[in-house]
C-alpha cells in the first residue's frame, strides 16, 4: 500500500506542477472542468491505493446504458 501512496503523490505532484501555470491563466470555466476531473480521479485513486470495491466509471455506464442496451438487442432479435 506504501508503494500506491507514493506513486500517486509522484504523478499528482507532477501533473499539477505542470498544469498550475496553465490553470491560473485560463477561463474559470476550463478550470471547474480540470477539477471536477481530478475529484473524480481523486476518488479512483483512493480506491486504487486501498484496493476497495468502491463503484468505478464502469459502473456508472453499465447502471445508467445497461437496460436501454438490453431493449436495444431484445427489438432487434428476429426469432
């Protein structure tokens, strides 16, 4: 778990080293957009470095498209 812990701070750190220039100069609109990105990624790395069974984006997608795929293969089933 140590290992994670370190590998996240490492790349955290020098993703933000670099894009905190680039932040402080553009719109706030780009910029709730780049956090709301690193919340999520935030949340995904917790559940990396813990090795928890949180839901992930892959459940986001099967819970919100699963039924809609599902009537989408039952209407073009010809029996």
């Amino acid at each position: 778990m140590f290992e994670r812990i370190i590998i996240v701070l490492i790349l955290y750190t020098v993703l933000l080293s670099f894009d905190y220039s680039r932040l402080k100069k553009s719109e706030k609109k780009v910029t709730y957009i780049y956090l709301f990105l690193i919340v999520i990624s935030l949340f995904l790395s917790t559940d990396y470095i813990l090795d928890a069974n949180w839901p992930n984006l892959k459940d986001l997608v099967r819970a919100v498209f699963l039924k809609p795929a599902e009537q989408i293969v039952e209407y073009m089933t010809i029996e």
